[in-house]
C-alpha cells in the first residue's frame, strides 16, 4: 500500500475531469475517445465512472460482465487489455444486473465516490480521466472533495450546438471557476460545418 498522502493515486501523474452540463452530448463517448487517443499515444490510461445513475462507459469499452476483486491496496480496476494499459472502475461492475436502477440518496452516492477515489488499486497511470454525471450535483463535490489532497489538472467541458445545451455548459463554467478547477477546454460535439461558398455541409 502506497505510504503517502496521495495513497491509491500517488502514481497518477494527472487528473482530468469530463463535465457537461445536460446529459446526451456524448460525455462517456469524449472520454472513452480521449482515453484512447492516450492509450495510442503510448500512455497508461484510467477512466473513473462515477455516473452513478447512468454507468455507460464499460458498455462503450465492450468490457463484459467482470467481478471486481480486492488486494491490501483495495479494490482492483477492471483491465480492458492484456497489457493493462487501460483501466476501468465503474458501479457498473457492483451490479447485479446491469439494467438495475440506482436509486440512492446522496449521502450513499457521496461514500460510494470517496471510495472510488481512495479505495481503487490504480498502480501507475499517466492519466487518469473522471467521467462525470451532467450538472454540477453532489457528485461533483464528492470528487473534488476527495480529489483535495492530490492535484487535478484541470476539467473538459462537453458540450452540443443547440442554445440549451450551451446554455447549460455555461454554468458548467461557473461551476469550474467558483470551485477553482482550471478549464481545459470544451469539445462541440455533433456539430457540422456548412460552406458558406457552396453549401456543402462536412458533419464531424
């Protein structure tokens, strides 16, 4: 077991949050995307789900039914790959059945994420990328809670084109500022572009 303060994440080299301020803009999609792009790029890679209520991000990883198992160190992160270059610890993984509802207060969501913070045996990661529920609710207090005594380099904001997804993205920056979490950058996703000149749309 890790001996200083950062304990289960003393070997994370950064932190990185994924927000969104309304949900189905493709936030778990960004940051399987990203998580990725990283792995390609010879990095070691964690994703910590903590969208409680919506865990999509082992459906996304085609990552099974997998018991999760625990060492001295805690709880042991789901491997997509037999190099272990890319981890995963999601509550999908403690339900029964994956259809299963989570109906929790926040208290019992709250010790959940402090768990899943403290509690997970990441090793040694480049980087590690938090996938968060949309809004700016108790869970993402919870994680900055518990993130406090290790650094957190900083947020991207997911967002889509239509004037009440952005407008909700712009609390997500409020958000970030009030709770002095550097803003990285924000990805518009399914947005196209259309040529002024000859009409010609190029979805991305």
């Amino acid at each position: 077991m890790e001996q200083n303060n950062d304990g289960n994440l003393s070997q994370v080299r950064h932190v990185v949050l994924v927000l969104s301020g309304k949900g189905g803009v493709g936030k778990s999609t960004i940051t399987t995307e990203l998580a990725l792009a990283l792995r390609h790029a010879d990095k070691k890679v964690g994703i910590l789900d903590i969208d409680l209520c919506g865990p999509s991000i082992p459906r996304m990883l085609n990552v099974g039914r997998t018991e999760v198992h625990q060492c001295d160190s805690g709880w042991v992160p789901v491997y997509t790959d037999a190099q272990k270059s890319l981890a995963l610890m999601s509550i999908g993984f403690l339900l029964e059945d994956p259809d299963e509802a989570v109906v929790w207060r926040g208290p019992k969501k709250t010790a959940l994420i402090g768990q899943f913070v403290s509690d997970v045996a990441w090793g040694e990661l480049d980087v590690l990328l938090v996938d968060t529920p949309p809004g700016t609710s108790d869970e993402h207090m919870a994680v900055l809670e518990n993130l406090k005594k290790h650094r957190v380099d900083g947020a991207i904001l997911v967002t889509t084109p239509q004037a009440v997804s952005t407008g909700d993205v712009r609390r997500e920056i409020t958000f970030c500022k009030k709770t002095g979490v550097r803003i990285l950058g924000i990805v518009e996703n399914m947005s196209g572009f259309v040529c002024p000149h000859c009409s010609v749309s190029d979805p991305t």
